[in-house]
C-alpha cells in the first residue's frame, strides 16, 4: 500500500505542473496587472511604467512562467504585491484557519448526516423519515450564500449570539485560551451553516443504503439467529451501506478546504478562500497561482485519501 501512494504522490507531480500552466496562462488573459489603477498625483505614468519594467511584468508570459517555476523550485513562490509580504508568508497567516474551520464543518456534517441517513432508513416511512426528507429538501434546494445571509442576520444581528465577522476578537494573545476560545467561536456559525448544507448527500446515500441492505439475506439469517436488532444495524448494515459516503470522504475534506472561497466571504472569515478574491481584485499573480495549484493538490490529495478511507472501511478492497 505504501508504494502505491508514493506512486500516485509521484503521478501528482506533472498533474500539478500541467495545473500550473493552465493557470499562469489565464491568469496571463486577464486585463491589467498588480499597477494597473495606480492612481498618486507623486507617481508619473513613466515611473509606473519603470516599476512595471523593474518587477517583470512587461516580459511575455512564457518568460514570467519560467522566472516562477525557477524561484518556486527554491521554495520562493513570489511576492504578494497586496499584502506587501512573500506569498508564502501571505497563504501561511490563512492557511490555519482555513483548515480549523473545514475540519469543524467535516466534523458537523457527519455528526448529523451519519445519524439522521441510518435512522431515516431504518425507520422508512415513519414521521421521522419524513422529516429527515423535508429537512433533506431544504438544505439540498437553498443556495449557500442564501443560507449564510439567513444565519448571520438571525443569530449575527438580531439575536447577538456569534460573531458576524472575522476569524479572532482583537486584542488577543495568541495561545491562551481566550484567544482559543475567541477561533471557536468565530467558526461556530460558518461551521455550521456549510456543515448542516453538506448533509445532503450522505443522508440520501446512507438512507437509501440501509433501505437496500434491510432486505438482504445476511440480515434475514441475523435476525433468524437471534441478533439483536441494534447490533443488526450498527455491525451489518450500517458497515454495508457506508460504503459510497466512505468512498467520497476525501473529497468531502479536501473539497471544503478549497472551496472556502464562497463561505469566507459570506462571513468576512480571513481565509485562504478570502485571500483567493482579494488576489483576484487586485491582479496578485502570485498568490492567485499558488493558491490554486494548492486547491488543486488538495483535490488530487482527496482522490488518494478516499482510496486509504475504502481501504480501512472494507477489508475486500486492497491497492497494489
């Protein structure tokens, strides 16, 4: 098993630099650059044209791509022109609050999906079931920055419970446990906004799963031997019908890490998703690049991990 994940981390490497060039030639597409707009009665149109000439960004696009695989090969992914820093300065300020609060909202869409998907199929048709389903309906049908509006002016503005916007009360020092509790609270509403919306599919996977798996033989032969009906569930069918949810669990985690972009705008979070637009807006190349062969890593990442996930969940399956 070890060999065929250093293979597929191999297999990465030209996925990445094929990714790399796609993405420096469109961002290459886009109109202006990070001086376009510059506006100071103090800088004539000369001097802009000279910091333009001095920082590369009149070479055509091969040659601005070689300088950056060159410098990214020594570990320097360029300089974020916006916030006046190395990009990876810039990316690593963000990064640790991205990941907390995808890990929160993972944590919260299995909490409630796992549940209410096993016990809406295990009890099909009930009142229960039909709740489950219109709660199903709701969250499959609402649009996210509907949802996140909705949550931040209920819990935000008129009840006053949570935050409304960024990552960490100010004044805080990082590492004591009010800084710690300040992050916690921050990430309670994003958290879980996106996570209840991300319920969908594995409730419908799952119910449908237990459905199938309840007229199955090997069940019949456990309730015929006397099973409990709870060990029935939790050792047989559950274990069965997880096995679709379990095989997407790699990208459920990889995909809201980098899809953080509409979910920290919504809620002002300072992420790499909000990091991502600002660089957009403001023509920063470099860490509009990087952030996306790191989207794109992590999506490669998550293909791989629901792979090892398959691995542990059914014992049948084995990668060589």
């Amino acid at each position: 098993m070890w060999k065929t994940i250093l293979r597929r981390l191999i297999l990465m490497i030209p996925q990445v630099f094929l990714l790399s060039i796609v993405v420096f030639i469109l961002g290459s597409l886009m109109p202006g650059d990070a001086l376009t707009g510059l506006i100071d009665p103090t800088i004539s149109a000369a001097q802009i044209e000279a910091m333009r000439e001095s920082l590369g960004l009149n070479k055509s696009w091969p040659e601005r791509y070689i300088d950056w695989m060159t410098a990214a090969f020594h570990g320097d992914f360029g300089r974020s022109w916006s916030q006046k820093m190395p990009v990876t300065q810039a990316i690593g300020q963000r990064i640790v609050p991205t990941v907390s609060l995808s890990l929160f909202m993972t944590i919260i869409t299995y909490a409630v999906g796992l549940p209410l998907g096993l016990l809406a199929g295990r009890y099909q048709n009930t009142f229960f079931d039909r709740v489950v389903n219109i709660y199903n309906f709701f969250t499959y049908a609402i649009p996210s920055f509907v949802a996140g509006l909705l949550m931040l002016w209920i819990f935000g503005y008129t009840l006053g419970w949570v935050p409304t916007r960024g990552t960490v009360g100010s004044g805080l020092e990082p590492g004591t446990m009010q800084y710690f509790l300040s992050r916690l609270h921050h990430m309670i509403l994003p958290a879980v906004t996106i996570g209840l919306l991300s319920t969908t599919g594995i409730i419908q996977y799952l119910r449908s799963g237990v459905i199938d798996a309840k007229s199955q033989d090997y069940v019949r032969t456990a309730r015929a031997k006397g099973v409990p009906e709870s060990t029935i569930y939790s050792r047989h069918i559950f274990r069965n019908s997880i096995l679709p949810i379990a095989q997407g669990m790699g990208y459920t985690i990889t995909g809201l890490i980098s899809g953080s972009v509409i979910t920290e705008q919504i809620f002002t979070y300072q992420g790499m998703g909000q990091l991502f637009i600002t660089s957009i807006t403001g023509r920063d190349f470099a860490v509009m690049t990087t952030l996306v062969l790191l989207f794109g890593f992590m999506t490669l990442l998550g293909t791989l991990l629901s792979d090892i996930i398959m691995i542990f969940v059914d014992p049948r399956i084995r990668i060589r």
